[in-house]
C-alpha cells in the first residue's frame, strides 16, 4: 500500500520542464541569499560587520517571507517583486518543519521623480497570525516616497550597498499587518520622490500548477509534499531553527531579535506586505518616520535612518 505522502505526490499535478528550471533558479537564489544575509562579513582592519539577519529571529517567527524587489525609474517608475512564504509547524513526531513555499508576486507604479533604481531581498520574519494572514491576502496599497539613496563617499557617486545589519530595531507593528521583523540586503542609486501604487496577490498560476487543487492552509500545515526542487531550502531553514532552539535562554534577546556573538553560526549551512513609507507603528506608540532625503554617511555605509525606513517595509 501507498504511503500517504506518495498518495499526495500521485494526486499532484506534473509540472511542465520551464517551470522545473525556473523553480531550481528561485531556490538556489533564494539559498544564495539566505547564505549573505545570515553570514557575518569581513572588514578592513581584522573588523567583522555582524550579520544582517541574527540567528535569534528563527526563534519566535511562524513565517518566513522571501521577497526580491526590484524598482527601476526615470521620471515614473516600475517595480515588480517576486517571493514565496514558509510556515512553521509541528509533525507527529514532535519535530519542527517548515512548509512548502506558497509563492507570491507584486507590482508597482510610481508618478513623480524617479532617477535611478533600487534591488533588494527581503527576508520577512512573521510573529503572529495577524501578519500570516495579512501576507496571505491580496492588497492594494498607495504611499508617497521620498528617498536620496547614493554613495557619495569618494570622489565619484557611486551605488550604495546597505543592510539590516545597522537597524536597531528590525521589528514593525500594525493593527493591519500585525508584527513582524524585516532584514534585507539592498544595492541602490536612486532619487525617489514620487506617489506608488502598489499590489500585492498571491501567484495562483505557480501555485495551481505546483499544488493543484490543494487549500493553502494545507500546504502551510505541511500536509502537501515539498517541490523537490525547493527540498534544499526547506531543510537549510529547518537546520537553522534546530539551531536556534538550542540557545540557552539567557542569549535570546527580545525586540530586535538580534544577537552579534550568535551571528557566524549561520556561515556553517550553506545556505510581500504593506509598505510603510511615511512610518510604521512601533511597539509602544512611537512611530519612525522616513526622511525627505536620505544620504550615505562616511565609509560607505548608509544612514541609520535609511535602514531603519528599509526596515520597516514590510
């Protein structure tokens, strides 16, 4: 007799040799990324910048969300984003898993100034069901942008490449889009002062063809077997967590979900929301709000309020 997952497996559907490369690309990129943005990096004079995303945030998260964004402009501007969300959970057995990927894609337009362009990769930490659900439905949302993002240290302008890494405070909250902590790596050259148009659903024709009639719930809960392709992912996700769970309780941090003497675990495995741009609620009422213009600072490095506004796009 058949196992269940095999039973699972018989009643997907086949999906076509396109989509077969193209998923084998997501993974390995969303990989790639998932390597930088855990590692910690080397700096001039035997100084290591802490890493971007702190081994701590697998901790509490129910979710994660990877996105890439890309934004490109010249007077009115058009940014698409691709990504895929994993959920949490529990099997039989006791032991913690993470989901297939649901995938989700979004697009916007901007009118106003836009010179230059903006590529990022998210990767979102949810922390309650208010953010599950909220990344889970389709949304349409318009902000107004005012950023200056360029490297000026040197004698030529030159791209600014920033991370979450000098953010003091990675978590966001909203009564809409519930709490979660944003880290991100970004490379940038851009003037933006422009109203956005934004929409945000999930990509029912990947899904379908992956999952065919199966509910999403379903396949967050892990009762959908894990594309083969995406088996990597899952597992690298799933040994980071086992990771974390062995903290001692005294070296998990609140708040910022961040700590740097835990950061180089992550070197050893090889490895979409609502945009705040005006300001996101805090914890306790504060609001941080995004600058007019933003610069680099010295050394190459941006801003604090920069990634903080980076931080908070969720």
């Amino acid at each position: 007799m058949a196992s269940p997952a095999a039973e699972m497996v018989d009643d997907l559907p086949e999906i076509p040799n396109w989509m077969h490369v193209e998923l084998l690309q997501r993974a390995a990129k969303a990989i790639t990324f998932f390597n930088n943005l855990t590692s910690e990096q080397p700096l001039p004079g035997n100084r290591i910048k802490k890493a971007a995303m702190p081994i701590t945030a697998f901790k509490g998260a129910k979710a994660l969300v990877f996105s890439f964004r890309k934004k490109y402009g010249f007077l009115g501007s058009y940014q698409k984003e691709m990504g895929f969300i994993t959920k949490k959970y529990t099997k039989p057995d006791g032991t913690v898993a993470w989901s297939p990927p649901i995938f989700l894609k979004s697009f916007a337009v901007g009118l106003g100034v836009t010179i230059g362009y903006f590529k990022a990769g998210y990767c979102t930490a949810i922390l309650d069901d208010t953010a599950l659900e909220y990344s889970l439905k389709s949304h349409v949302l318009t902000t107004l942008r005012g950023v200056f993002m360029v490297d000026m240290n040197g004698a030529n302008v030159r791209p600014i490449q920033m991370d979450s890494a000098s953010v003091d405070d990675n978590v966001s909250v909203g009564k809409l889009f519930g709490q979660r902590a944003n880290y991100f790596r970004a490379d940038a050259m851009l003037l933006d002062w422009s109203i956005n148009i934004s929409r945000t659903t999930l990509w029912d024709m990947w899904n379908e063809s992956l999952y065919g009639d199966a509910p999403i719930r379903d396949v967050l809960d892990g009762k959908v077997p894990c594309p083969t392709e995406f088996i990597t992912v899952i597992d690298v996700l799933k040994r980071q967590t086992a990771a974390a769970s062995r903290l001692a309780p005294s070296r998990q941090r609140s708040g910022t979900m961040r700590d740097p003497r835990l950061a180089s675990s992550a070197s050893n495995i090889s490895s979409i929301g609502v945009s705040s741009s005006d300001g996101s609620e805090k914890p306790g009422g504060s609001r941080v709000t995004r600058p007019d213009m933003r610069t680099a600072r010295a050394g190459g490095g941006v801003g604090t309020e920069a990634s903080q506004a980076l931080a908070s796009q969720v």
